[in-house]
C-alpha cells in the first residue's frame, strides 16, 4: 500500500469517534452560519445555518425546491452564497471552487457520478494519483491497493472490473470509497437511495453507519422517513429557504418532520382554487405499465379533468410519462387511447392518436430555440407528416390564432423564440401540440423556470384548455400547484403509484406523507 494511502487509513483511524450518548459532546466539525443566496426573483437560501460533528449523520431534508441543492452546492464549492460563513474545526473558510472544498476535507457524491465508465474500479479510486505520479504505474500494487481500500470499507467490488458493468449501488460505493481515499471528513450524500432497490438500500446504509463508526461526519440527503430514523443522529429541515426544525432524531417523529417539510400542521388544509371539472369520456387508460425505472402503472384520464401527478425526484413520474408517450419503450402493460392501443416506443402513432407531451426541459426537447414562434407552433405536423411543407401565410395565420388564443405575448409570429421570457416559451410549447389537435396532454414540470406571474398564466391556460375537452396529466414537484389544479393526484414513490387521492383528499400533509411512506412490496 502506498505512503498516501497509508495516511488516508490512519487520518480515518484517528478521526474523533461519538460517545455512546451521541454527538452533543463532540466539537462541530462543521458549522455553516445565516447562509443566503437569491437568483433573480427567486430567495433560494434566507439565513440558514447548519452543524455537523465529527461521526454524526445529519439528515438533510425538504420538499423539492426547499433549498437543499443549493445549501450542498455552496458547501461544495459549485455556487457562492451571497453571505453567510463556513467554518472548518472552528476556523473560517472560503469555498471559492470545488477544489477549495476538496482540500478541506468535503466531498460530495452527486446522483450523476463523476466516474469514469470506461476506466476499472481500481483506476477510478486512485485517478487522482494516477494523474499527478511521476513513477511507472504498477498495476499489480494498483489491484491490490484497490483491494485493502475496498476491503476496508466493506466494500466488495473486483478491481479490475470496467465503471460501466457496475450497478447504481456499486458505483455509489466506489464514489464514497474514492472520496474516503481522498482523505474526505465531510461526505455530503445527495439522496443516494433514490433509484435503487431494498437490498441495495440495505448495503448502502449499513456502508453509512460504518462511515459514521470511523468518524466521517455525513450529510444524507432523503426523503425517506424509514432511512432517516434508521441511519440519521441529527437532522435539518428546510421549507421555501429557510430552515424550521432541527435536533436529535431520537427527539422527534414522522409526524413532526412531515409538519415541518410542508409548512403547516397535520389539520390545517391548504384552500384549492382550482374549480373542479365536470368528468367526461375516458381519454387515456395506462394499464399495467412498467420501464426503466417504474412498475405496474395503472390510471386513466378522462376528458375536462386534470390528474396530477405527485412524488419525489427519482420517484418515475418522468419515466410514466415518456413510456406513454412513446419516447421510452415500456417492458410491459399497455397504453390505450379512446379504446385504441399503442404500440410501444412510437411517439409518432401517440401524436397520431391525439397524445402530446411537454417535456421538462423546454429548451433541449420542446423549442427549436433558433427558430420563429410560427415554426415552433406548426413545427408538429409537419414533423409527423400530416403536412409536408406550409405556406408561409398559413403558417403565419395558425400562430397568429394561437397566440391570441393562449395570451403568447411576442411582436411577431416571425419572433424567435430564444428571445421570449421563459413563459411565454412554455405557451409556445403548449401551442404546438393545441396546434396539432392533441386531446390528452402531458406536461411535467410546465411552470419550471418560470416567474410568478407567467406561472398563473399557465394555470389559466391549463383550466381553459380542459374547459374545452382535453385531459391533462400534470406532473410537477410544487405540491401547492398539484392541488391549485388537480382534480385527481396520484402520487409515485419509488417507481410505483402508491396512492389515487380525490380532490377532498389531496392535502399537502396527506400527499407528502404518501411520498415518504413505505409501499407496500
């Protein structure tokens, strides 16, 4: 083993350990203090302050949007707040870039991993020291090296194996064994468990607690309840920016945390204003559906209603959507519309059978962003064949009519479309396929990026266009706007639909606990 990893195991060897009683009596390790960032029109962070000792898990936990993403960028060195401090062992510190966190001793292990699938287990863990060292690599002290790391940690992967035939979970634990080698103090943990299964959960947590046992103080994002109470000393919760609980878990329940996440007690409900849609004809009926990332989805849409779609990132509610769309190819079950079935993986006979779907990401899949208004709103029956080419003049008068139908404020219809706020790009979006005689949309996410005022006319354009006959299944991570416009919610956690709530039903309070509750196997 070489004189690095030498030190790696005896600097973990001498890291402060927890008393029996907890962590109270240990030094903070970590201490963020009032910490603020704001982007344009949007307060992400107000004040917020967290501590962290060495050996302690810290739960990290909030609604999608609370602030949590930004709070662990800050630490990380990806964004810079706007005030506030950090300070390492009682000394404050400046988090300039990624690399100022890495010599300090924080690592953060990311969804999207920053390995390399082409490259071993071996090469990975040490790619730090493979780059900078001036001798010969040896690639039998390389395995072996790998092997005590791994060993070490518990973790069973074989050195030589490619990144790329590696699960999720392996590859989570080559990200943490990497970041230990890399002399880690601080291991920030951004919802690891989201996609993977209950064995994997199993080793991936007992891999936690043994993080804990060496004195590596750990940041574990989650939303999941039962990880939380099974793995966490401490946890800290944020709401809209700002943090309203914190303290021992031992000290508090599920109830509390759920309070504390959406803002507001058990018993209090959250007025809807949406008014309810007369239900007509059914429009879509998903039986059975199963993917990459979702089992068994089963639902119908019926025509002037909205169903809205409720859970966590990682949940499925993305990868339901695309299967019926056709943009995924589902491994079972089947996609039905007006008593037609689909083929699967075929966006083109979903459009036919009056499918349309808002993506997301507006800009790479739902926008050709250098081209006009009137290209964009027309650009779908073109692309499917229902017309070769257009006039420019009937191109000019089917924008014109959508513009003035769904509020899209630009000077022309020749515009283009990069230069219009966000929403008015989303209107555009949704003109194309109101354009294309859709009946049933899908949107997921159709008010990200958006500003207040462009979000309520997006509201008003979802209530019109169901007032008008089509149904809509609507996915977003904002729990006020799946009630503002649900008639329906469904709510997805780990890949499967777990709960169909009514309008009465559909609280916030009831819909997060359906979000972080265990389903049923």
């Amino acid at each position: 083993m070489s004189e690095r990893q030498r030190a790696d195991h005896q600097h973990s060897a001498r890291a402060k350990r927890p008393t029996e009683r907890g962590e109270a009596t240990a030094p903070p390790l970590l201490e963020m203090q009032k910490v603020s960032k704001s982007y344009p029109g949007v307060r992400a962070l107000d004040g917020v302050s967290m501590t962290v000792r060495a050996g302690e898990v810290l739960a990290l936990v909030g609604e999608n949007g609370a602030g949590k993403s930004t709070l662990i960028k800050i630490l990380s060195g990806a964004v810079r707040p706007d005030a506030g401090t950090v300070r390492i062992d009682g000394e404050a510190i400046d988090i300039a870039a990624p690399l100022d966190a890495t010599g300090h001793g924080i690592a953060t292990v990311y969804q999207e991993f920053s390995l390399f699938p082409a490259l071993s287990v071996a090469e990975n863990l040490f790619f730090n020291d493979i780059a900078v060292s001036r001798r010969p690599l040896s690639w039998s002290r390389l395995r072996a090296d790998a092997v005590a790391v791994l060993r070490e940690l518990g973790v069973d992967l074989e050195p030589r194996r490619p990144v790329r035939d590696l699960t999720v979970a392996e590859q989570q634990m080559l990200e943490i064994a990497k970041a230990l080698h890399m002399r880690a103090r601080i291991v920030v943990l951004d919802e690891p468990t989201a996609v993977l299964g209950g064995h994997d959960v199993d080793r991936l947590l007992d891999l936690i607690r043994s993080l804990r046992e060496r004195g590596v103080a750990v940041i574990f994002i989650s939303h999941r309840l039962d990880e939380i109470f099974g793995v966490a000393n401490t946890y800290l919760v944020l709401k809209d920016g700002r943090h309203t609980a914190a303290g021992r878990v031992a000290d508090t329940d599920r109830d509390a945390l759920v309070t504390a996440m959406v803002g507001r007690a058990v018993s209090e409900r959250r007025e809807i204003a949406h008014v309810g849609h007369d239900r007509g004809a059914e429009l879509l009926r998903v039986e059975g559906l199963s993917g990459a990332g979702f089992t068994d989805a089963s639902f119908t849409v019926h025509a002037g209603e909205v169903v809205g779609v409720a859970g966590l990132r990682g949940a499925g509610r993305t990868e339901v959507a695309r299967a019926v769309f056709g943009i995924d190819r589902s491994a079972a079950g089947r996609v039905v519309v007006r008593g037609q079935e689909l083929p699967p993986g075929r966006p083109d006979q979903a459009i036919a059978a009056g499918i349309g779907f808002v993506t997301e990401d507006r800009k790479a899949e739902g926008l050709l962003m250098n081209m006009s208004v009137a290209q964009n709103m027309t650009m779908v029956d073109v692309a499917v064949g229902r017309r070769r080419w257009l006039a420019r003049r009937a191109e000019r008068a089917t924008a014109e009519r959508l513009m003035a139908d769904l509020s899209v404020r630009a000077p022309n219809t020749a515009t283009r479309v990069d230069t219009l706020s966000g929403g008015n790009q989303q209107k555009v979006v949704i003109a194309k396929w109101v354009g294309a005689g859709v009946e049933v949309l899908l949107l997921d996410e159709p008010t990200r990026g958006v500003d207040v005022g462009a979000k309520g006319e997006i509201y008003k354009l979802i209530r019109q266009l169901c007032d008008q006959g089509l149904g809509v299944l609507l996915i977003s991570s904002e729990l006020p706007e799946i009630l503002l416009n649900s008639d329906r919610v469904l709510v997805m956690q780990r890949g499967r639909i777990c709960a169909e709530l009514s309008r009465a039903e559909a609280t916030e309070e009831n819909i997060a606990r359906h979000m972080v509750s265990e389903v049923a196997a």
